[in-house]
C-alpha cells in the first residue's frame, strides 16, 4: 500500500523536544542529542541513542484526518522565510499555489499530485466553514 508522509516528526522523552525534519536531508538532533530525525517529506528516518525514549510523531495522508493534517502539513514561504501550515496559508496564497499547480494551458509547475489534492480539500474545507 502506498503511503503519503505529510509531516515528519518525533519527540525525546528525555528533553521532552519535539523535533522535524522539513525537507530532504534536514537532519535534526533534539536538545540532549538523544533523538534524530531525516528525511522531510521525501523519506522517514529516525533514531535514538536510549531504548524506547523517542516517540515518532509522523503523520500519513492515508491515516490521519483532513483536520489534523491542515494542522501539520506546511509550505515554505519564501516572503517570511518561514514552514508555514496548510491551516494557516492565507487565501491569495492558496489561490496562487492551485494556479501555479493544477494542470492546465497556464500552469506553471508541478507537484506531488497527492500535496495539490490537499491543497484542493483546503480551499474546499474553507468554503464549506463559510456556509
């Protein structure tokens, strides 16, 4: 069965930190060292250095409800410089990224057809929070 990463992430139980890998080769330590995550979006890698003190917090398109991943699965932003979450993108952004990805005669991108669909439930999920 084929499975969707939305957001890669653990937490160390030791330093009780939460750490995420964002993108391909995003290699991160938690505060004590004890836990690492890699992989961002592309693959899910992670670790510990103490036996059963890290709890993988990553998320699936197949396994996990629309509301929580609005929550979690992000966008970089290149104005602010920041991850920013699907809840969070504001509507003219929304409307530019289904621009600039839904295939058409204009498009100008492409993208994972599984991350556009989001995307498409997002503004869908808006206008249904409207009625």
């Amino acid at each position: 069965m084929k499975t969707t990463l939305i957001y890669n992430a653990v937490y160390c139980t030791l330093c009780e930190e939460t750490i995420q890998s964002y993108h391909r080769h995003d290699y991160k330590h938690c505060s004590c060292g004890n836990a690492m995550v890699d992989g961002g979006l592309d693959y899910n890698r992670w670790g510990w250095e103490t036996e059963g003190s890290v709890i993988n917090h990553s998320l699936y398109l197949e396994s996990s409800p629309f509301s929580v991943i609005r929550q979690h699965f992000y966008r970089w932003n290149h104005n602010t410089q920041t991850y920013v979450t699907l809840e969070n993108i504001d509507d003219a952004w929304l409307e530019n990224i289904l621009e600039w990805y839904i295939p058409s005669d204009v498009s100008r991108g492409t993208m994972n057809p599984d991350y556009l669909l989001l995307f498409l439930q997002e503004k869908l999920y808006r206008s249904e929070q409207e009625d």
